[in-house]
C-alpha cells in the first residue's frame, strides 16, 4: 500500500467507526432518546422491566362468546414485533376503531377464501391484558386483567 | 522522556496492527460469506417486504437515509429497489465488477434495509450487516476467488498476505465488537446501571417477551417457562452476556483472543434463540463473525 492508500484507508475507517460510535450519546439525553438505522444505541434488553406488563392485542370473539388470541399476521406484516408496536401507536395515537375494522375486514376476506381457522368469530375486540409475570411463568400461564378497548363485529354481510 | 510512551509509538502500534497483512482469500472469504447470506436474507423477504411496501402511511416512521422521505415511495419504485439490491449483492457475492458492484450492493443495502427499518420496529440484526457492506465494499475484496479474479487469469489471487487485504477485515471486525460494545453501554447507562448484571432485568425480559408472544397467538420458549423460577442462572447469562459486549473492543487486539469472543457472542445469539426464540439471522449463521477467521484455509482445503 502506497501512503497516500494508507491514509485514505486510516480516514474511512475512523469515519465509519465513529459514526457508528456517535449514537452512544443518546444515552445521556434525558427524554428524548431516538433511536436509527444502521447507526444505533443498540438499546434492547436496557429497559426496567417491573414486575406486571400490559399488552395491546387482539382477541376474537364467537358466537357463544368464546374468546380466540389472534395472532399477530391478522393486523399486519413484517414480524410480530413490529405489529404489536404498529398496535401500541395506535391505541397511543386514538386510531383503535380504524385497527379494528382494518382487523374485521381481513378476518372476512380470510373467511371468504375458505382459509380461515377463525370462521366462528363474529366480533373482535382490541384489549390492554395486564400480566403479572410471575403468575404467568410460574403459575397458570396466560392470565391477566382483560380490559376491552375497542370491539367490532365481523360478520360478513354481503350476499 | 522514554519513546515507549510517546503518541507516536501508540500511533505506529495502531497502524501495524490495522494494516495487519492478510491473504486476499481470506477477505474473498468474507465477502463471499456477506454477499450470500445478504442475497439469501434478501430474496427470502421479497414478498414480505412488497407487502410492506403497501401497508400505508400511517405507520411510516422514516430512520438513516430514509428520513429523506416524507412518506413512504410508491410501492412498485420500492419493489424495484430491492430486485437491484438483490442483483447487485448477487454481484458482488460473485466478485463480477466488483469495485463498481461492492459499492453500489453497500448503498442499496443500506437503503433496502433503512427502508424496512422504517415502519414503527427497527431490527437490530439488521445493523451489521450494513456495516459490514460498507466495510467489504471500500477494500480490494474480489481480487481472488471472483468473477473479477478469474476473467484476470488469477482466480486464488496474489500470492503471500498484504495490508491492503487486512484493513477491511479489521474494519470489520472492529465494528462488530463496537456494536456489541454500545449494547452493553447502553444497558449500564440505562436505568440499572450495573444492577442490570444481577440478572433479575433478563428475566423479566424474557417474561415480557414470552407473554407478548403468548398474547399473539405465538407460543413463548419452553426453555423461558421452565428456567423462569432460576435468579441465578440469569444472574450468570446477564453476567456473561455483559462480558461479551464490554470485552470485545480489549479482545480485538488479539487475533485469538478475538476469534474465542466471535465463539461466545455466536453462542450467545443460539442461547437467546433457545431462551425467547428471537432470531439474530445474521448473527446466528456465523456470517457475521467471517472477518474475524482464517477462511483462507478452508478455501485451500
């Protein structure tokens, strides 16, 4: 290498390397940590987590009022992860009714093409479950305090 | 005063060991290694991320160059920018026009992927492996075992190692134990501090994540269930897992010390997998520890 390679090579690694340290300094700034792509603070598993947690999901609900978890690929795309936030945005945003129909309308449109395993439901409901982790993981499983955000009926009312 | 403390002996050290001399296969090695897992990566989320491209406005939430953009681009301009990333990362895994091809599969990576990034989640498995495009793409890493190499009439490359081979694999290399570096930064800057090292924060992670998965119709890990009741077993994984991410830039001085830490950062991504079931793609094939080996020796074998 000549030094003149040398010295370009020596300046695009320091600019890539400190460009991706510079994020680190969203961990100092008290509120308003942003978080980007493909520069990072890499923030994940940093949180408190406190013992009890609530989560924004969907249930479905039958005619003899039984009660089905949805899975995440009725409300969207792109992993779980990504459609549980596209949830949390919502209810933070106050579009609740504008994800339940959206949510309706794929139910009915997956029971029209007769590929549905939800073809009993008639309603869905968008719920904040609180769970206590402990009673989940190291008692009955899956139980907390259900409370009803937003319902909507799904039945399919075209000829 | 003694030379042995001057910045100028410090500066020479850095630059000996930045320009460590490598073969030109062992950087082939690497950039055949990324530009495949990128392609598979890629060609594999075609239609997932077409459905993306479509899923409206309202969760657009633009990150890295995408915050060029206001609202999200047509959906067919979209779709079109992945079918060239995926041609041009299929170049340059071939090492076909390389110096034009590296380049151009390391800027529509990382706009494919700032693009996907874009919709309210950001995957942090995704990171490396842009960094790791802008670090293959700015070296000579198709001087052997490439298209390139081959229409030259040299196919394995120059013979013996040289510094121009090495910088980008230091570079790489460099990067990942940075990233894993600001993960543990982050935790020890976070609301814990060091208290984060007793373990009691990872496990309610993964019992966070367990129910979330739960409430989406998903089953969480067995493995989340059965070791959820064991503090001390978490106090060791928050333990271990906070070495590897704070050790790694001390390792990297030392080429086997730091091939032992790419070892353990591997095992701990397949422990995450068999803890809450989350896939660190990149991270979990290997891939993303290539810079860190010898793959010359396995192409001459």
């Amino acid at each position: 290498m000549t030094p003149l390679t040398r010295r370009l090579a020596a300046t695009y690694s320091l600019a890539l390397l400190g460009a991706v340290i510079t994020p680190v300094r969203q961990n100092w700034r008290p509120k308003t940590r942003k978080d980007g792509f493909p520069l990072s603070y890499y923030p994940m598993f940093s949180a408190r987590r406190p013992a009890t947690t609530t989560v924004y999901s969907l249930v479905g609900v039958a005619a003899d009022r039984t009660r089905v978890r949805l899975p995440y690929r009725i409300a969207g795309t792109g992993g779980l992860n990504q459609v549980r936030r596209q949830i949390n945005r919502c209810v933070a945003e106050g579009r609740t009714e504008e994800l339940c129909q959206r949510v309706a309308r794929e139910l009915i449109a997956r029971n029209q093409q007769q590929r549905s395993l939800f073809s009993e439901i008639v309603s869905v409901d968008l719920v904040a479950s609180k769970f206590r982790l402990d009673d989940c993981f190291a008692g009955d499983g899956l139980v907390g305090e259900e409370t009803v955000l937003e319902s909507m009926t799904c039945v399919d009312t075209q000829p | 005063m003694s030379r042995r403390c001057t910045p100028a002996l410090l500066t020479e050290r850095l630059s000996a060991w930045w320009f460590t001399p490598a073969p030109a296969a062992r950087l082939a090695g690497t950039r055949i290694t990324h530009g495949a897992f990128s392609l598979w990566y890629l060609a594999k989320r075609r239609s997932m991320l077409a459905e993306i491209h479509r899923s409206g406005t309202n969760d657009f939430a633009p990150v890295g160059p995408g915050r060029i953009l206001s609202k999200p681009l047509p959906a067919t301009v979209a779709d079109r920018i992945v079918d060239a990333t995926l041609v041009a990362a299929a170049a340059a895994a071939t090492g076909l026009c390389y110096r034009v091809t590296g380049p151009m599969a390391g800027a529509l990576l990382t706009w494919t992927l700032s693009y996907r990034n874009s919709w309210t989640m950001i995957f942090h498995n995704d990171n490396l492996m842009v960094l790791h495009a802008a670090a293959l793409a700015a070296g000579p890493s198709a001087d052997a075992l490439s298209v390139d190499a081959w229409v030259r009439g040299c196919r394995t490359g120059p013979s013996g190692a040289d510094a121009r081979y090495g910088w980008p694999l230091q570079l790489a290399s460099t990067t990942t134990v940075t990233t894993y570096a600001l993960a543990g930064v982050a935790k020890v800057a976070g609301p814990l501090g060091w208290k984060w090292t007793s373990g009691e924060s990872l496990r309610r992670q993964v019992a966070v994540d367990g129910v979330r998965k739960e409430a989406f119709g998903s089953p969480a890990s067995p493995l989340a269930y059965k070791l959820y009741g064991n503090v001390t077993l978490f106090r060791i994984l928050a333990l271990g897992s906070m070495a590897i991410e704070l050790l790694g830039p001390i390792a990297i001085f030392d080429r086997r010390l730091a091939r032992l830490w790419a070892l353990a950062a591997w095992q701990l991504h397949w422990g995450i997998l068999a803890i809450m079931k989350i896939k660190f793609r990149y991270q979990l094939s290997g891939a993303a520890y290539a810079s860190f080996m010898d793959l010359e020796r396995l192409i001459r074998r």
